[in-house]
C-alpha cells in the first residue's frame, strides 16, 4: 500500500487516513462498492458508494502518475542527465503536467526548427544572444556563416529558433502561463464563412466569446461538436499582451539589441509552441470538465430513471401504440412472462375499434389484468384515451410509459434470446409492459446511451460515460435488491460479486435444482466462492424461504447475532421482525463486538422494522390536459401538466401529451435562484407548468415553472418515499374562443 496515495487521497476528499487505507485494503482485497459501502461501515468510517468510488479512481490516477514518473526517472538516468535536485522535483510531483513540463527538454525530440539551427552549429550564438551581454548580435552572427549558414540574418534567425525552444521548455514559464490561461482564457467561436444556413441550429455560437473557467459544460460540449461537424472554429487564449509581458519579465534582462532578439524569440515562442500547447492542454482540459458534468447529469437522470416507482408484480396489458399498422398488445403475467400477444386497430372508426375492446375486456378477465401500460410514442395519447374509456367492469389503471430504448431492446440479443419466436414489435410492447411493472430490472437489459435521458451522451468520454453509468446500474441494483428465484441473469450480473457468468451460473441451477430455499444454497452454483457469497448474498432476496431473513438486507454473517437477539427476547426470528414492541426493548450497545459496531447493529435494527422494504417511491396516476394532442394544441399562457423527461445542466424537459417536450429553463424552474436543475425537480416528477412560447417549424416549446409553486402545488418539493401520493390530477387547459362563446350562451339560456 503506498503511503504516499494514502495522504494524498484524504486529503483530496477530506477524510481520514485511516478510512482512505481501510477503504484501499477492502478494494485490494476484491470488495465491491456496494459491499462496502452497506456492510463495512464501521471499517470505513461510514463512506457512502460515491465516496469510496472516487477513493477507487484516485488510486487509479495516482498510478498512472507513479508509472509516467517511473517512465521519465528511466529516460533522463538513460540519457546520464539525471541529478540529485532533478530527481527530487520529478518525485515531488503528482500532476501530470507538471511532470510534462520537467520532462520537455529532455524528451527525445523530433526534427525542429531548432534542431535543424543546432546541426548548422549555431548554439553557441543563441548562448551569447540569450546571455544579453553582446551588444553587436548581427556582428557575432558574422561569423557562422559558412557553407550551411548563408548569411547573418540566417544565423540570427536559427539562433531565435534555438531560444525559442529553450523559452518553451522552461517549467516555470509554462506554469506562470498556465496560471494566465487559468484564470483569464476566454473561448471564443466563430462562425465558418459559408456555413451560417447549414449550421443554422449553432446560431448562438457564430459570435461568441465567454471565459474559459466559467462557461457551462453544455455550451463547450456545443461548440466542440459544431467544430467536429464543420461549421464553427473556436479558440481559447487569455489576451496575447499579458502573455508576452510575462515571458518578456522572466527573460529579457537587458535593453540592447540582443535583447531585441530575445524579445523576438519570445513572441515566436509564444506564437508558435506556447499559445498551441497551452490550447490544446486547456481544451483538452475544457472537455474533460464538460464531459465530467455532462457524465454527472447523465448518472444522475439514470439513477433516478431506474429507480422509478413499479407497479410491482401484477398482470398487465402492454400496448405498443401505432396508425397505420395497428398497435401491437401483449398479456404479460406478474412476473413479466408474455401470456398472450396480438394487433388491434383501436384508431380507426369501424369494426376494428368494436374489435379491439372486445380483445381488451377478454384478456382483462382471463388474465386478471392490473393496470394497462401504453407506450408514449407515436398514436400514444389517442390509444391512452381509447383504453380509459373502456368499461371493464372493474378498476384498471392506465399509465402512460416511457418508451425510450425500446426498440433499441427489442433488436437486441437479449430480446432474441428472451423471444426467439417473435418478432422486434411483440419484443417492443412486452417491454413496454416490463418496465410499468419493475422500471429497474427491464432498463439494465438496454444501454443506458439509449434510454434518452443524457446530455451529449455520444460526445463525451465513452470509456469514462461506461464506468459512471456501470456504477450507477450497480448502485440501484444492489440497493433495491433482486428477488434471487425471479430475477433474468441480467439483472442478477449487476449484484456485488456476480457478473455474467456467475449471473447464468445461478439461473442455470434454478432451471436444474428448483426454486432456492435458503441462501446458503448459493453455495452449490458453480464456480461461486465464499468471496462470491460474501459479496452478493445480502442482495440477494428469497420470499417465503427457510430463514426469514433470507428475505432481508441482514447478511448472514449476522445472522447468529440477531438469532442471539430473539434468544435474550425469548421470543422467534420471525415474532422479532413481526413485533415492534420486542425490537424495542433491544439495546444495541449489548452487542457490540470487536467486529460488530453501532453503525452496523442500526442498520440491523431499521432491516427488521422494514424488512425487504423497496426504497422506490410507490406508483401514481398522471393525466395529460383533455384535448391537447400535437404541438398546434398548445398556446402561450396554457397551464397544463407534465412529466419530467430529462434533466440537463440548463434546465429540465417536460412531457406535456404532445410527442414534443418542452424545456423548462433553469432560470424558469423556481421562483428562487437554483444552481441545478436538480434542486427544483426529479425525473418522472409530475409537475404544472405554463407554456411560454411555441415554435411549430422549430418543434421547440418553452415552458415556466415560476409561481407555480404553492405549498400542496405538483411542483413543491419532490415527495417523501414514506407518504403514498395521490393521483395527479390535470389543469384544465384554456378556453378557445368557440369555446368561450358556447359557454357564454349556455349560461345565458341556462
């Protein structure tokens, strides 16, 4: 363990040594995030997931830093360049480029201008000059002349080419300018002559300029693609005067004409090497920045995604809505088997309609169907009218899904392997249904890329995007917990120490052996380990089973110390969890161990109130505004409801019933001012808002949620996961003015 990591990584996240060296052990040792995070408090100091995951990339980067400086030690000793003072400031480094920037002027180097100027032998020149004793520069520079040196004004220049080289190569030169671009680079855009139509839509950057350390993520993320795609050219540079006043300071000593010389060579040096690396290094860093928070956006959207409140495990109709070729329906069971699938014609006015909801009460009944789930694409709101109006003879729920990634689901070698038989429009509606029934164990099937809740999600790091939406689909899982006698091996090779061969591994002995009865049961899978089975099998959840616990978050490791509980209490496991008045009689600190702390006797404790309790919010009915269809429905002024559909760092887009969201600004999210999106509302929240401005050619809608906040108003703050909330009602939408007039007369002949 190197110790060095260890004071660096506290001191970065402002923990402990001792919580960074113990969190570094149990990751050395194979220990999942999860893991943990939920069973190792009282090792770590209670470290939450996002905690000891950046502990884990640290260690990450603080090694890549070691191996680049191991490299560099290696080439200067090659080169015998090495000395006492050198390798001190190399290992005192932990920044790449500062580590960049001591290791320049001795990196092997390719042919330069100054190169070329030191083969002609015109070094000894750029000594004197850069010296600044020599008062005659142009008559020393007489004497190089020679066959390869054609004339005085030559050997000036190659020897302005040498000193440049050595200005670009000074470390502390390169950190007092990037100090310079630090605080002072501006990134500015232009449009590309001849491309402002076809760039249309990158209107907003055809005359830009913001500085560099303030600008949002979204709006370089814009640019950066703008350039890729051709129509802009951006820069990012602090103003050129500043940056030569600092060269100029640190290296013209003198006021003659070989300072001139070196004056002209800071500028050429400027100019040609510093301003180009330094741009680069700071867009470089610009896009690291702006994919970071685009990454964070994203992560954040996905978390609240997967976990959106189910159904839960009930019979459902998924209809996958569509005109012209009809909509394509599925009977799922309460574990999301397909019991039955057809087409129905509910859209047009004839027989197919009549058709339709005799199918629809047919399967109801047969099927002991729960609720209706219909997709929210193309013909989504008239089909979503259609089955509500249905009388089935019972109460069916109706709920608009969001259909994102279904089609990328349904042509996939999931949904081949999972429906061999059937073709992407069957696979698509039964995921539709799915996904009312458990949101989570249905979208860990699909990449997260498709389920459209990002941010230039196709433009950031890809490598890095993976890891952080990985993590986020580990979290959820394992937080949430997945029924092991139920759950596909999809959503099983998300558990802490499984994966995907260890996931089949166990859905193979459920096919062979039956339903598991216990947890050590786990065991008997092949190729799954005692480091396996500490690591998943307090996720792991089993209803109906041997030990009550095994449908619990306790891990068996702790299952002996709660067995003592109910022994001190006289009384069974399962009249523990079933009696509140016993638990309360249950004094924690009795039971602390050298192994066991308080932390983890808490957490024990809030299991048995609650056990198997899902953290997800419970399920609510949502309305659309009656008779606001298509994009031409929608005026300003309007007060309608809507469902968030996606978060960005500007704002939040809103669902509104008409195919197209709008988007809620960040500066119309909340009667205060709010640095995120995310302090205003949540993904799936249901919220009011009033329409600011439609553009039907530009299918854009602007929306406000300003002064629509009062206390008990769908826009307040996100609820609380123990309240039940009631359905979401509609706002009525606006009179027009037929409307108006008809009531007018209604109510005077009434």
């Amino acid at each position: 363990m190197n110790t060095k990591h260890i004071a660096l990584i506290s001191s970065e996240l402002g923990i402990s040594a001792r919580q960074a060296e113990n969190t570094m052990n149990l990751l050395a040792e194979g220990s999942t995030v999860p893991f943990i995070s939920r069973y190792r408090k009282e090792v770590t100091g209670s470290l939450d997931e996002v905690q000891i995951g950046r502990i884990e990339d640290l260690q990450k980067r603080y090694k890549e830093v070691d191996d680049r400086r191991e490299f560099i030690i290696k080439t200067i000793t090659e080169q015998e360049k090495m000395t006492p003072e050198l390798l001190a400031k190399i290992e005192a480094s932990w920044v790449l480029a500062e580590l960049e920037d001591i290791y320049l002027p001795y990196k092997p180097k390719r042919k330069t201008r100054a190169t070329t100027a030191i083969e002609k032998g015109l070094e000894p020149l750029a000594k004197l000059i850069f010296e600044q004793q020599e008062s005659a520069p142009d008559a020393a520079a007489a004497s190089f002349v020679n066959d390869k040196v054609a004339s005085s004004e030559e050997a000036l220049k190659g020897a302005r080419d040498i000193i440049a080289e050595w200005i670009n190569e000074n470390a502390e030169l390169r950190d007092k300018l990037r100090k310079l671009f630090t605080n002072t680079a501006v990134l500015t855009s232009k449009v590309v002559e001849g491309k402002e139509e076809e760039g249309n839509k990158y209107k907003d950057y055809f005359d830009f300029k913001e500085d560099l350390h303030a600008i949002p993520s979204h709006r370089v993320l814009a640019i950066l693609r703008a350039e890729t795609e051709g129509f802009l050219f951006g820069t990012i540079t602090p103003e050129e005067e500043d940056a030569l006043g600092i060269i100029n300071k640190q290296f013209v000593t003198g006021s003659n004409a070989s300072s001139e010389q070196v004056t002209k060579a800071g500028t050429d040096a400027y100019k040609r090497l510093l301003r180009p690396s330094l741009e680069n290094e700071f867009r470089t860093t610009a896009k690291e920045r702006a994919d970071a928070e685009a990454i964070e956006v994203f992560a954040e959207n996905l978390r609240q995604l997967l976990l959106a409140a189910p159904l839960g495990p009930k019979a459902v109709i998924a209809i996958d809505p569509g005109y012209r070729t009809g909509c394509k329906v599925v009977a799922l069971d309460n574990q999301g088997n397909m019991l039955d699938n057809d087409v129905i014609f509910p859209l047009e006015k004839n027989y197919k309609r009549d058709d339709a909801e005799a199918l629809l009460k047919k399967w109801a009944q047969k099927y002991n169907i729960s609720a209706i789930a219909v997709g929210n694409g193309t013909a989504g709101r008239e089909t979503e009218e259609f089955a509500k109006k249905i009388d089935f003879g019972q109460k069916i729920n109706v709920f608009m899904v969001n259909e994102s990634g279904a089609s990328v689901y349904s042509a996939s070698e999931v949904a081949r392997e999972e429906f061999p038989d059937h073709d992407v429009t069957v696979r698509g509606a039964v995921s539709i249904g799915r996904r009312l029934i458990d949101p989570l164990a249905e979208l860990v099937k699909i990449d997260p890329k498709s389920i459209g809740v990002g941010q230039y999600q196709h433009d950031v790091n890809q490598s890095q995007l993976k890891q952080s939406l990985d993590r986020i689909v580990v979290s959820c899982v394992n937080m949430v917990g997945v029924n092991l006698n139920t759950a596909s091996k999809h959503l099983l090779a998300y558990i802490s120490g499984l994966g995907p061969s260890l996931a089949e591994n166990i859905v193979k002995y459920r096919k062979e052996n039956g339903a598991f009865s216990n947890r050590m049961q786990l065991k008997k899978v092949h190729r799954l380990g005692e480091k396996a089975f500490e690591q998943c099998a307090g996720f792991l959840r089993i209803e109906n089973g041997d030990n009550p616990l095994d449908n619990s978050a306790v891990h068996p490791e702790r299952y002996a110390l709660v067995e003592e509980m109910a022994g001190k209490q006289h009384c069974t496991i399962q009249e523990l969890m079933a009696k509140e008045e016993v638990r309360k009689k249950i004094n924690p600190k009795e039971y602390v161990n050298e192994e066991v702390g308080l932390l983890t006797l808490e957490d024990i404790l809030k299991e048995l109130d609650k056990p198997s309790r899902d953290p997800r919010d419970e399920i609510s009915i949502f309305e659309y505004a009656d008779g606001i269809h298509k994009m031409e429905d929608v005026k300003p002024g309007m007060v309608l409801p809507g469902v968030v559909t996606n978060i960005t760092a500007f704002g939040a887009f809103v669902d509104i019933g008409v195919k197209q969201d709008g988007l809620v600004h960040i500066s119309h999210l909340s009667n205060k001012f709010i640095n995120n999106p995310n302090e205003a509302v949540k993904l799936n929240q249901k919220v009011t808002v009033t329409v600011l401005e439609v553009d039907v050619p530009r299918k854009r809608i602007s929306l406000s949620m300003k002064d629509n906040e009062a206390p008990g108003h769908s826009n307040a703050a996100p609820r609380n996961r123990d309240r039940k909330d009631k359905p979401a009602k509609a706002a009525p939408a606006p009179l027009n003015d037929f409307q108006a007039k008809l009531l007018a007369l209604k109510k005077k002949f009434d």
